[in-house]
C-alpha cells in the first residue's frame, strides 16, 4: 500500500465507529482492530483504490462479525438458561461425579469439545456435525476420538474403581 496518512483518518474511523457501535469503549476498540487488520491485510489493497474506503469496509465487516458473534453468544446462554431451569438438583454424591464430568469436558480443547457436544448431547450426525462445524468427516471424527480419549484418561486416572459407570455417549 502506498504512503497514506493513517493518522488524518483517525477521525472519520472514529465517527464511523462510533456510529456503528453507539459506545466509546466500543467504537475506540473496532477502530484499533480494524487499524490491526489492515495493516495485516495490507497486500490485499488494489493499488489505485481508496484507502479510505477500503478502511471503513474493514471497520464495517468486523462490527458485523462481532454483532454475528455477539447474537450467536446471547442465544446460546439463553438457550441454556431454558436448560437449567428444567433441571433437578441431583443428590450430592451425583453433584459432585456431575461437576467433576462437567469440568473435564470445559477442559477438553474447543474444537473436541464442540465436537463432542453436537454428536453426544445433539444428537447430530458425525456428516451433520462436520457440516455445522465446517470440517471433513475424517476430521471431526478424530476430534470426538480424542476427546473421548481425553475423558477416559481423566476417569481412569481419577479412580476409575470408585466410579465405573461413567459411560462415553456414542462410544463405541
């Protein structure tokens, strides 16, 4: 990209920002990620076009990413509030095996994770997951193997003696 003064533009992205986001914090935070992005982006500007258009259609796109990401984040901590109202409290010894299941599961990395929940608490398909999740089956596969691996290992090496029952949902 040629020599453009970013610096001179700082105000209109402000402007933009803040209009998008209609909260200082907010609008100062995309101006900073947005700056970030086309500086990392910077070889995909078309020599002859308008920086500064080619700045706000960034600004723009990341605020449509974060409102996407934002709905997305809202509907599911709805959706499990809908979930854990309808639950019972279990009695204590149940709680405890549930909180110790549950925080190995958070542990397990995003991608096995996510996996894992839309086959064995979805009920998706292994092809419908890998669709939602935008892999290959082959891929999402592996990533349930080894979250189930990784569960496994958490139930044997936490005395598997004392609670055999822990059954793996779809394991086959």
């Amino acid at each position: 990209m040629a020599r453009f003064d970013i610096v001179g533009q700082l105000g209109s992205l402000r402007r933009y920002a803040r209009s998008l986001t209609r909260d200082g914090a907010d609008a100062e935070d995309l101006v900073h990620d947005a700056l970030v992005r086309a500086y990392e982006r910077r070889g995909t500007f078309r020599t002859g076009g308008n920086p500064r258009a080619w700045l706000f259609a960034i600004m723009h796109n990341l605020f449509i990413d974060r409102m996407r990401s934002r709905r997305s984040e809202t509907a599911r901590v709805e959706q499990a509030g809908y979930l854990t109202e309808a639950s019972m409290p279990a009695p204590q010894d149940h709680s405890v095996r549930l909180a110790e299941v549950r925080q190995a599961f958070l542990a397990l990395p995003e991608e096995q994770r996510s996996a894992l929940h839309l086959v064995a608490v979805e009920g998706l398909s292994y092809q419908q997951a890998a669709d939602v999740i935008g892999v290959p089956l082959g891929t999402l596969m592996s990533r349930i193997g080894r979250a189930r691996a990784a569960l496994r290992d958490m139930e044997q090496g936490g005395s598997a003696k004392a609670r055999p029952n822990l059954r793996i949902v779809g394991d086959e």
